[in-house]
C-alpha cells in the first residue's frame, strides 16, 4: 500500500504514466521503428548499392537520418520533404520543406521535384519511399498543371474544415 511503502499514492501513478510515456515515446522513434525494415537493405548497402529514397511527412527528417545512420555504405540520394520551416541540409538529400495542413508553394516544388528525380532512377537504385503522417499536403503535385496554388488550397481548407476523413483529403 502506499501508506506502507511511504510514497503517496497519487506520486506512485505519476512515476507509472511517466515511465509508459518515456517508453512510448522510445518505440515511436523512427530510427527504432524503421530497423526491422531496413536490416533487409543493409546487405545491400555493405556491396555498395544505391539508394534513391523520397521522405516525405512529419517524420521525413527522422525517417531519413535513420536510413543514412543504419544503412552504412551505400549510395545515398534523393528528396526529404518535411514540414515547414525545416530547411536544414540534410546532405546528400534536397530538402525542400512544404506546407501542413494546407499545402504550400514548397508543396508544390517538393512535388514537381520528386516527380523529375522519379524520372532519373537507374536500373542499378532500389527506390525507397518513406511516408508519414501530414505528407498528402507536403508533397502536392496536380495531375491538371493549369490548376493553381491558390485553388489547391481552397480545396484542402474546404476538406479539412468541413471534416473530411483523411483518406478524402489524401
């Protein structure tokens, strides 16, 4: 009991919810829960292969350092598309930041960017693509080019302010 103990019992439940939080938290971590999947790759990586990889979402950066951190050795290019204002560099990659929850100009770069690297991939790359949560807005790019910034935000504003599931708004 907590009498016993000499610990209230209110202080007790806090340490219990902090630890759960704390390990939580660990097992979120993208570089924790990216590792089962990139072992497949680390083979790979140790013969020398490349890697043309697009991160894009709340979790680009995070996603991205685990790939350069667990996959030692292979060639390393591609797109990381995180939310805006992180511009930092992130070499080899680009980063071009884009807008969240409604799309911005750098959505539309980050869009238009990934489709020509898309274009570029050789015989020799394995392609990885790295989503995560927030990324339909991050990484836009309109089938019609005649449709504008301007109304492909209207669009998301009009999805996400009348309560639209997420995969209407993706």
């Amino acid at each position: 009991t907590a009498a016993a103990s000499g610990e209230p019992r209110g202080a007790r439940v806090k340490d219990l919810l902090r630890q759960v939080f704390a390990q939580t938290l660990a097992e979120l971590d993208a570089g924790v829960a990216m590792a089962p999947v990139l072992a497949d790759y680390r083979v790979r990586a140790m013969q020398g292969a490349a890697f043309l990889v697009f991160a894009y979402g709340k979790a680009a950066r995070a996603m991205t350092m685990a790939v350069v951190s667990q996959i030692h050795g292979a060639r390393l290019r591609g797109l990381v598309v995180p939310p805006e204002p992180d511009a930092a560099p992130l070499p080899p990659f680009e980063v071009i930041p884009g807008g969240h929850p409604i799309p911005s100009a750098g959505s539309l770069r980050a869009g238009e960017r990934a489709l020509q690297l898309a274009h570029t991939v050789t015989a020799d790359e394995t392609v990885l693509f790295l989503a995560s949560g927030g990324g339909s807005a991050m990484l836009e790019s309109p089938i019609d080019p005649a449709i504008t910034l301007h109304e492909t935000q209207s669009l998301y504003r009009a999805l996400v302010s009348c309560g639209a599931p997420i995969l209407d708004v993706n």
